[in-house]
C-alpha cells in the first residue's frame, strides 16, 4: 500500500480527486467533460464544522489509504484546533504544506519575503500555551525544551495574560533577547497584555524584523497598545488549523490571497451589504480533503487594485466572526470591525468584551492599559451611537479567555447571530 499520493495542484483536480477517492464526497460526482470547474464546485455541498465533526476522521481518508498506517509514518497527524469551544474541529495535519503554503503566503508583505526565505530565520510565538494541534507548554519548562526545530521558540507558560507575574513578563523578553528571533509571530491581545506590562517595568523588548498578528482579530487597541513598545512591521495572516494560510495583508493594509494553496469564494450576504462569507478549499493537500469549508469569518473585498501592485483577489478587511454579529437597536447587522472602529479612539483602553443578551440589552466591560485616565463615559457614548441602546458599562481588572486561551471582544447572546449573515451559495 502506497502512502503517499500526489497532490491534486488545481481545483479542478481537487474536485476528481475528492469525488472520486474520498468517502465524504461520495455521489457527488466528479467533473463532467463540458462542465466548467466553477459549475462542478457548485456541486459540492458547503461544509460546516459540525458537518466536518461528523465526518472525521474516516470520512476524509481517501479510499486505498489505511489512517492508522498513515499516522505510523508520520505522513499525517490529528491535529485539533484552537477555535472556541464550540468550534473545535480536528483535521489530518500534513506538516511538509503546512511549511510551504506558511512560506509562500508571508511573501505578500515586501520585509516578510526578505526575511522568511532566509537560512536561519528564527521565530518566537507569543499566544496560549493551551495544547494546540501536538504543543503544549502549559508549566514552568525550560527555554530549550519551548524551542522547537531550533528555529521557533514558545514563549508564554501561562494560561491567562492577565494573571503575569513581573518574572513572568521579565523572562519573557530575557528569552527574546537571548533567542534573537527574526519574527515574532503572536496574538495580538497577548502581545498588546506585554507590551504594557513591559513598557510599565520600564523594559525596552528586543525588536524582530517583522510581527506577525495571528490567532485572532487584531483590535486596533492592540496595536495601539503593540506599537508603543515595538517599531518592527506589524503584519496580520489570517488562515486557520482547517485551511492552512489563506491570506496575508501586504505593507499597504489589504490582504492578499495565497492563491497557490487554496481556492476562496466569497459568499455576498445581503444582510450586510459589501461584505461576504469566506468559504475554503485547500490545494496541493491529498490529506486535506475539505471542498467549501465554511470557516464562518466575515469579510470586506477590495474595491480596486491595491497600491502594491499584486494581482489577485485581495480584502479590504477581515470583520470578525459570523457568530460575533451584533444587531443593533433599528435591526441592523454589526461586524466586530465596526465595534472596534467606534472604540478604537478611546484613550487609556486595552482590552474591552462586549455581551448582548437582549435586543437592547448590552454590557460593555473595559480593561485599562494604565498609561492614562480610562474613558469610560467615551467608550459607551461610542457603542451607544453604534448600537442604538446605552451599554451596561463599567471597568474590570481583567477579562476571561475562552477555553481556547483566546479572547472573545465580542458576544451574541441573544439570538444566534450567525444564522442572520449566512446565506448558503
């Protein structure tokens, strides 16, 4: 039995290979002589993450190919996603894409191509150490056993960034200093909690060539707060555990599809006009066998072409999480990009959550970065104007992480916001 299999390098190829091997797809037919690539994919059914649950993992093993001698090999793993609880998904993890498509994705930024390529680039990873996929580095582990491959180096122990000690926060840059890395890639919300921390401790952290902002929505409160004790670009990937690295935003602030390794539709929604619905399929994996993967995240197309010249699909911005849509007090829909936009001048914020229970029923809690005065009375008269109905609003010390370790700026209690977005293609 054979391991290994070439990858399907097109979509259409990914369409004959999943209709014709993989169990999921079974009875929805390969590609018929005169059909077009686009009316085969229409085919294919959306696929959710609940529907992904049900399937997996034999669902997704091609038809020839024995998963437990796959996992022998080493050819795939089981790898978990660090979604939300209610999101988690596992996936067969192929480490050999995971590597390119990464690589090939950061070359839309002009200082990340430099440096990515190079021999030696190193990285240091600031986020939960909650296990995701195989990596766990929850405790008190030594620097060397956090660094993995010698070239990316874990560096948060702790669960919760509110919950940092001084050593904590202190060991931290130490490490940064002494591993020298090319790249920070981080969540935002946790390098903005250390930032401040370490700008407050009066230390100056060592500076990468670039910051890469993954895992979450970078509020523009995190980067205020990110940009006060870095002077490296910030850079900001969107992609996921499911579909690999789909885009990445380009010196000019639009983001640029890594289009060797995946293929996007874009789902308008006429609930929220000019912004769409990101459905996934990825290329050149024979593992990956997801067609229209629903990765359930909002987003604005570019009007135009961008400034850097790059051709292609490319987003005007990233606006949060389907399940993340607000509705305001006269019906409207509301992204977790306008909730950021109408907080984002609000002088002395962190961090913030907002929780709607009902449909004039909100609560605002805000987290101050402790540079200055914190402008509570600012922040509710903003959301207000946004909403149509004053918050609940009040100051706390810290915000909960999910389970994931991940924070959520926004919630939708009420009604499930994501079924008011979605309008399946």
């Amino acid at each position: 039995m054979s391991l290994v299999l070439d990858p399907p390098r097109t979509l259409r190829e990914v369409l004959e290979h999943c209709a014709q091997r993989v169990p999921l797809y079974r009875g929805v037919g390969a590609p018929r002589e005169g059909e077009s690539t686009d009316e085969a994919l229409a085919r294919f059914p959306v696929l959710s993450k609940e529907g992904m649950r049900r399937a997996f993992p034999h669902g997704f093993v091609p038809e020839g190919q024995a998963l437990p001698e796959l996992l022998r090999s080493g050819e795939v793993a089981l790898v978990g996603t660090s979604g939300t609880s209610g999101e988690r998904v596992q996936v067969l993890w192929h480490q050999p894409w995971w590597d390119a498509q990464e690589l090939e994705g950061f070359t839309a930024h002009r200082v990340c191509a430099e440096w990515v390529r190079r021999k030696g680039f190193r990285e240091a990873v600031l986020t939960t150490p909650v296990c995701s996929g195989n990596l766990c580095h929850v405790g008190a582990l030594p620097m060397e056993e956090r660094i993995e491959g010698e070239r990316t180096l874990f560096l948060n122990q702790t669960v919760d960034p509110g919950r940092w000690s001084d050593a904590e926060v202190l060991r931290m840059a130490d490490e940064l200093e002494r591993f020298a890395p090319h790249a920070l890639e981080a969540d935002p919300a946790y390098l903005a909690y250390f930032s401040t921390r370490l700008l407050a401790l009066g230390r100056r952290p060592v500076q990468p060539k670039f910051i890469d902002l993954s895992y979450e929505f970078p509020s523009r409160r995190h980067v205020a707060a990110i940009e006060r004790a870095f002077d490296a670009p910030l850079v900001d990937a969107y992609g996921s555990t499911e579909c690999g690295f789909v885009f990445c935003e380009c010196e000019h602030g639009r983001q640029h599809h890594n289009a060797a390794w995946s293929h996007v539709e874009l789902a308008p929604l006429a609930a929220l006009p000019g912004v769409a619905l990101v459905l996934v399929t990825p290329l050149r994996n024979p593992w990956l066998n997801l067609v229209r993967f629903d990765t359930g995240d909002l987003v604005r197309p570019a009007q135009g072409p961008c400034p850097c010249g790059a051709p292609g699909l490319t987003l005007e911005s990233i606006e949060g999480r389907a399940q993340d849509t607000l509705v305001a007090a006269d019906g409207r829909l509301v992204t977790l990009r306008s909730v950021d936009r109408a907080l984002a001048e609000v002088r002395g914020l962190l961090n913030y959550r907002v929780v709607q229970r009902g449909a004039r029923e909100v609560e605002l809690d805000l987290v101050g970065d402790g540079t200055e005065e914190l402008e509570l009375a600012r922040a509710q008269e903003a959301l207000t104007a946004l909403l149509g109905c004053e918050p609940r609003t009040r100051r706390v010390s810290s915000l909960p992480v999910e389970a994931s370790g991940k924070y959520r700026l926004v919630r939708a209690l009420h009604v499930d916001a994501a079924t008011l977005v979605r309008e399946r293609p």
